[in-house]
C-alpha cells in the first residue's frame, strides 16, 4: 500500500513538472518581426541602423504613443473610436497602408480587424537567428515594420 502511494506521488510529481516545463517553452518561445523593404531600421535612441532583426524576445515588445520614456503594453488603434487592445491578446499585427497607418490586427480569438493604429513607436529585444540575445533593447518607428507575429 505504502509503495502505491510513493509511485502515485512520483507520478504526480513527474506531470506537474511536465506541465511546467511546456509553460516554460511556451514563454521562451520567439517573437518573428519582419522590416518593410523600405524602412531605414534606424534605432531612434542611438541613430545606429540595424541589422534585419527576424526575431525578438517574447514579451519585450512595447509601444509608445509620444514619448520613448513611457511605454505601452497595449496598442491604442481608430475604429468607431479610440480602443485599445493588450498585447498579449494579440496573434499578429500586419500593415496594410503605411501612408494612414493602417495595420490588420489578428487576434488570439480567431477574429481580426483593420484599424489605424496610434502608436507611433516600438521597442523590442532583438535576438540572433539561433534564439540568443543579439544586443540591447532597440526603438524604431512603428511604420518601419511590416509584421509582427506572436504565432500563438
């Protein structure tokens, strides 16, 4: 009976671990960004171009309406008014016209949407094409990229 309940135990203690390692994957998993063909990738902080970053670190992107000292985990965009959307609620973002701003917001719902969006700036840690840190974080205009994609 005793040693029942010490393989039960030892059974239950292997899928809690198990659990927590699939969480764990699953939070360091990589960001996939793509630049537009026409961007710069000029880091506004240093003014340095960047290399074509493919991918950034999962929950180090951050927008910004203004001002690079306040930044936003959600995404302020015009539909029929001024919403707001939490990042984390997002499968990907797609621009659609650069010219106003419109970008198609694809949500981890299953729904999506077509807005302009207000932020004027992002921020992200970028990382190598092996999934390690490729440096610092980086600020870019928000039009410099093409998509954004959480792939949740």
């Amino acid at each position: 009976m005793q040693m029942n309940i010490v393989k039960c135990t030892g059974f239950l203690i292997f899928l809690v671990l198990l659990a927590l390692s699939e969480a764990s994957a699953q939070d360091n998993t990589t960001v996939l960004i793509e630049f537009d063909k026409q961007s710069q990738r000029i880091d506004l902080i240093t003014g340095e171009k960047l290399p074509d970053f493919r991918y950034v670190e999962r929950g180090s992107i951050r927008f910004f309406l203004n001002r690079l000292d306040k930044s936003d985990d959600f995404v302020y965009f015009t539909h029929d008014g001024l919403r707001k959307v939490q990042i984390n609620r997002l499968k990907a973002m797609e621009k659609v016209q650069p010219k106003f701003a419109i970008w198609r917001l694809r949500y981890k719902s299953g729904s999506k949407n077509t807005p302009r969006i207000q932020h004027l700036a992002v921020s992200f840690i970028p990382l190598s094409t092996t999934g390690k840190n490729a440096g610092k974080r980086v600020y870019v205009l928000l039009n410099d990229l093409k998509l954004i994609d959480w792939g949740e």
